[in-house]
C-alpha cells in the first residue's frame, strides 16, 4: 500500500467521537491523522483503540477511542531529577 501524505487525508469529523454508533477505520484515520492502513495493522498486531468486528470489517466504539487515547496521553512529565 503506498503512503498516505498526512494532508492528503479527509478532513477530520470533529464530532466524530461524540457520535453514536461504530466508526470506520477510515473516519477514525481522519480524526487521527493517521494513513487508514495504520489503523488496520494496529489492529492486526493488538495495537490501538479496541475493535469491533463485523463480518469481516473493523469499527470502533466512539468511547472506547476516547479511554484509548486518555490512557495513551504523555503529559510530558519528566520522572528524572
């Protein structure tokens, strides 16, 4: 799969995650910035927000992206002295 330019991505929906119902892969990829095949090995290696399958397709649970990127937050708190 070729790269995806960051700017070449779709506009980001920024109500997508207080929507209700799943999300694709290729929405939640917008709202991250991120290139939709990153979403997909992610998955296929236990990485990122939990999935739901349906069928053979992937969704995400507006919510469970939300607790995914909380607990991923860095607040950049130095722990050295």
């Amino acid at each position: 799969m070729p790269a995806v330019k960051k700017d070449a991505l779709p506009p980001a929906d920024p109500e997508l995650l207080e929507r209700a119902g799943l999300i694709t892969p290729e929405e939640l990829a917008a709202y991250l910035r991120k290139a939709p095949g990153t979403l997909y090995k992610w998955a296929a290696r236990g990485y990122g927000p939990p999935i739901h399958r349906v069928g053979h397709d992937i969704r995400y649970d507006p919510k469970d992206v939300k607790a995914w990127l909380r607990e991923n937050r860095d607040d950049h708190k130095d722990t050295a002295a």
